[in-house]
C-alpha cells in the first residue's frame, strides 16, 4: 500500500523537482501538484510536466493534499506554511526538506499549529539550481534523516519514511538539536569554507592578473563546485543554524591553527598522524556507498 495518494510539494528547484521526477517514476499513481513562488518557474514546471497541476498559490497546491513537501529556502519556510494554514486539509502531514532542523520544527510549530509536522532532509544535492536541475534519481542510495518532534505519531513518521525509501533513499531518525551539530560539520562548515577559499582567491585574481583562474588545479576546482551552489539556500542555512556552526567554526579554527603550527615548526610527524587519518574517512565514505572510488574524482581523460 502506498503510503500517499496526493502529493503538494511547494518549492519546484533542485530538490522540488528531483522530489516531482522521482515520485512519477517511483510511484506513478500518486497524484502531484506543484507549486513555485515564481511565475516563470511555474511556467517551466508546467513545459517540463513536473506534476499534474501546477497551482497559482500554496494554499491551493495543498487543498487535497495528505503529504505536503515544502522544498524552499529555510528563511522562507514559516512564511509558505502561514500561506498555506488555512487550506491545509486536517489529516495531511507537512514535511520538508531544509538542512537544518531546530529552526524549522520551531517556525513550521508556530505557524501550523495542530498539524502533523514531521520535518526530514534527504542529503542529497548538487551545486546546480531551478527546475530544470533536477533528477529522479537524486535520493538513491542517499540518507533522508527524519527529525519528528516529541510525541510525533509513530505511524505518520513510518508514512514519510517509507515515502523516502519509495524514492530509493535509507532513512535515519534523529533528534533536531542533534542532526543540526551533524551537519556542521558535514555539510555546513565544509561550504562556508569553500565560500571563504574562492572568496579568497577572487580577491587574488586581480593581483595575480587571472593566474588563480588560469593555473587553478583540482582541489581548487573542486571547492568552486560547492561555492557555485545556491547563495539564497546556503544564507538560510548558516543564519538557522548558526549555533552549531559557529561551534564547528571554533573547533575548525583551533585545529588548523595547531596544523599552523606543525607547519611551522617542522612537526613532519603530526602532518603525517592527521593525514593519515583523513585518508581512512574517505575509504569509509566510498566503503558505505556515499562517494565512488573512481580515479581523480570520477573526471574525464580525454
């Protein structure tokens, strides 16, 4: 049995419409609408076929709805739910897919209160963005963690799970406060650092007359991939957030300054210690299926 018949999702970007792809192809009998705050993206929805309506406003995206997705920026999330509040049918569950979790169980509480909210995040993406970015097969093999509230329903949270293991993702719960430190770490802080890294290399490239650009070398290309990502999103995330970030960022400043300081005082032995360590996170990210192993990234020789 499916776990829903009708399908809202508000929000029709990169995850928006990877969601609509891959419930047409994964669950072909559930009935879609979309929405978008955006005309023009409404419209490319509609070319696209994301969904079999494409509504004008939330509220009547989610008048038939008993699983509502809301994939917008997570500064917009309170204001999509109030949009929503007063045609939101009574036994639909509202979920979402934004990366942090404390803020958003707070905003979605307030502004629907009485509702069934049971917040996830599938983690998964890419640096590109808008509807026609997306794809189906997004979320295989890809974590969506579940952060129900306390005293959620334990079958309203086995529905969303099972709707994400539908589209090919494994599922995990946890706790708001604690998924939020989690992706610090893993997500968060790893984009703030890319941002800074180009940021500082743009800085450069007037002095240096476009030689970071020209000489740029695969470390370097690899974190202008993630500094390309969505800036709306990732603003969101480090203000919703940024509790745990700042906690990462001080322990992130800490260790690259006792890395400083192996440097400069010849401590080979430290560089080694940690580098080697490093290396064993990697063989276990490839190990659980999270990344490949393919040579140099998976870039193409020609």
């Amino acid at each position: 049995m499916l776990p829903f018949a009708r399908v809202s999702i508000l929000g029709l970007g990169l995850i928006g419409s990877s969601l609509a792809r891959a419930v047409r192809l994964y669950l072909p009998t559930v009935r879609i609408t979309g929405y978008d705050a955006s005309p023009e993206v409404r419209d490319i929805a509609r070319a696209l076929d994301l969904a079999d309506d494409v509504a004008d406003s939330a509220g009547t995206a989610v008048i038939d709805a008993d699983l509502v997705v809301l994939c917008v920026p997570v500064g917009a999330m309170g204001a999509v739910a109030a949009e929503i509040a007063g045609d939101l049918p009574s036994d639909a569950i509202v979920s979402d897919v934004g990366s942090s979790k404390t803020e958003i169980a707070r905003v979605l509480g307030a502004a629907l209160p009485g509702a069934t909210v049971i917040p996830a995040h599938p983690v998964a993406g890419t640096e590109n963005s808008g509807p026609q970015a997306g794809f189906a097969s997004l979320f295989r093999g890809r974590w969506c963690i579940l952060t129900p509230p306390d005293g959620a329903d334990p079958v309203a949270v086995e529905r969303v799970a099972e709707f994400w293991r539908r589209l090919g993702a494994m599922t995990e719960n946890m706790a708001p406060e604690h998924h939020d430190r989690v992706l610090a770490v893993t997500s968060h802080l790893p984009h703030l650092i890319a941002y800074t890294i180009v940021g500082t290399a743009s800085d450069l490239e007037e002095v240096t007359r476009s030689e970071v650009i020209k000489f740029s070398a695969g470390g370097f290309r690899d974190f202008t991939r993630i500094a390309a990502s969505d800036p709306t999103m990732w603003r969101d995330v480090f203000l919703s957030n940024r509790e745990a970030v700042l906690d990462m960022l001080q322990r992130f400043s800490e260790d690259l300054s006792a890395l400083q300081r192996a440097i400069r005082w010849g401590k080979g032995d430290e560089l080694f210690e940690l580098f080697t360590r490093t290396r064993a996170i990697r063989r276990s990210i490839v190990e659980q299926g999270q990344d490949d192993a393919k040579p140099d990234f998976g870039r193409a020789h020609d």
